[in-house]
C-alpha cells in the first residue's frame, strides 16, 4: 500500500522546514559563538549565560513545535489517545514555561545592568548580579519542573478517574470528550504557572522603559539648556529603550500564541500552526540581532 501525501499537505511541511532552519540557524548561532568562547575562555559572561540558556529552550521548542506540527499533519490522529498526548503535553509544558522564565531572566538582566534607581535594594542586586544569574537560571529550572510534575501527576489522575468512570467508553477512543478537558486543563496550568513570570518580565520591563525614559529626559532637558552640551549616549538609550519596547511587545505576542495554541493543539489549522512557530522563530531573530 503506498503512501502518498496531498499537495497541500507537501508545501504545508516545506513551510515548517523553512521555519525550522531558520530557527535551528539563530539558535544555533548563538549556542555555538558562546560554546566557542567558553572552549576559549572557560568562562562565561551573565549575559551569555542568560541567552545561551535562552537560545537552548528556544531550539528544543522551535524542533518540538515542528514535530507536531508533521505528526499531526501526517498522522492526523496520532494524538488522539492519552498515551501519546499526555507524554507530549508534558515535554511542552515544560520547555515552553522554561523559556519563557529565561526569557523574564533576561528582562531582569537588562533591568539590573542599565537601570539606575537610588533604592537599596536595587544597588544590592546591582552589585551581586553577576553571582546572582546561575542561581536565578537554575530557580527558573526548578520552578519549571514543580510546575511540570503537578501538571503531569494531576493530568494523569484525572485521566485515571475519568476513564474508570466511563465505562463505555474504551482505552482506544479517538479524541474523546476526556481528551479535550485534558487539553483545557493542560491551557489552565500552562495560564496558571505562566503568570509569576509574565509579572516579572512586565515589572522589569516598565522599571528599565521609565529609567531609560528619565534619562532621555534628563539629556534632552540639559542640550535645551546648554546647546553646546551633546552627550553621546543619548542616542544609545534611545535605541536601548526601543529595543525594550520592541522585546515586550514580541514577548507577549509570543505568549499569548503560545497559550491559546496548546488550548486546540489537534483542531489548529494550518495558518495558525504556522503563525505560532513563525513568532517563535521571531522572537529567536529578535534576541539574534539585538
């Protein structure tokens, strides 16, 4: 019996092959330059820590999307049984909460490293921040896996006691009505567990857009004043400060693909299947070239 593959279904995959080189190259990029210098150096800088472990989770996410993504395109029903979808909840579940913690990591970063606020406890952070970012990747790691463990031993007991309930139903239904509260509880756990680092990532980002703000303001105020006074690095908090706007807005765009996506992981059209992996890959770009 051959097997043959529709058209659509051909420049569907292509699409996802071009998404996933282009991920796999950015990623990959900055994995490598740091891995290099580390070979090098045998150290590593804050930063490079930060978007290496970034650039990592972004990899493992942007390969797991396409697998999906060809899985379900192939195999339309391979993700019909618990067997399968809960395995695959799980690995997502936690690599895409891992990246979105190293993601509010850098935020942080970028907060500490270029704000000025006169509290003391952002003086303290300021001075400890190089110490401070292993132990702020590896809370992230474990946040992650706490919330991935309960997702798994919660998930696994509601199916345990939906299925022993349902006795009419067999271990071989295809996407049965437990199936789909289990895709509605993993949206709620995901929502759930996403929220302390999306109010990080939102803190540190307003903090670091009003210090920058202020700075402008304060170097703009004083060539008023004194014409002949021009200090150069104005036009490099402008830039910063557009970059941190920029990063907020591809970061909650992301999150909210994201989010709403695994909510129908196996009812998604194609177009936007295509358009969450093209604001992962994005987003990937957007860290690349800033």
């Amino acid at each position: 019996m051959k097997f043959f593959l529709a058209p659509d279904v051909i420049f569907y995959l292509i699409i996802l092959a071009i998404e996933l080189s282009a991920g796999v190259v950015t990623n990959g990029y900055i994995v490598g330059v740091n891995c290099i210098d580390w070979v090098k150096s045998r150290t590593l800088t804050s930063y490079d820590k930060i978007i290496t472990s970034l650039a990592f989770s972004r990899f493992f996410l942007q390969f797991l999307l396409t697998l999906d993504n060809i899985l379900t395109k192939v195999y339309p029903n391979i993700f019909d049984r618990f067997q399968t979808l809960q395995p695959y909840l799980v690995i997502w579940m936690f690599i895409n909460q891992v990246t979105l913690c190293f993601a509010s990591c850098l935020s942080v970063f970028y907060c500490v490293k270029i704000a000025t606020f006169n509290q003391t406890l952002f003086s303290w952070l300021k001075l400890r921040l190089s110490k401070l970012v292993p132990w702020l990747l590896l809370g992230s790691m474990l946040y992650c896996l706490v919330i991935t463990v309960a997702f798994t031993l919660f998930s696994y007991s509601y199916w345990v006691f939906s299925h022993n309930s349902t006795d009419h139903l067999s271990r071989n239904v295809t996407m049965s009505d437990n199936t789909k509260n289990l895709l509605e509880f993993t949206f709620l756990i995901h929502s759930v567990g996403s929220i302390f680092p999306l109010i990080v990532f939102i803190a540190s980002s307003v903090l670091l857009v009003i210090s920058l703000w202020r700075h402008i303001r304060k170097m703009n105020l004083n060539s008023d004043f004194n014409p002949s006074f021009r200090n150069p690095s104005t036009d490099a908090h402008v830039r910063a400060l557009k970059s941190v706007v920029s990063f907020f807005i591809v970061y909650n765009i992301y999150y909210v693909t994201s989010t709403f996506s695994i909510g129908n992981i196996s009812y998604l059209n194609a177009e936007w299947k295509i358009r969450v992996l093209t604001w992962n890959k994005a987003y990937s770009q957007f860290i690349f070239f800033k």
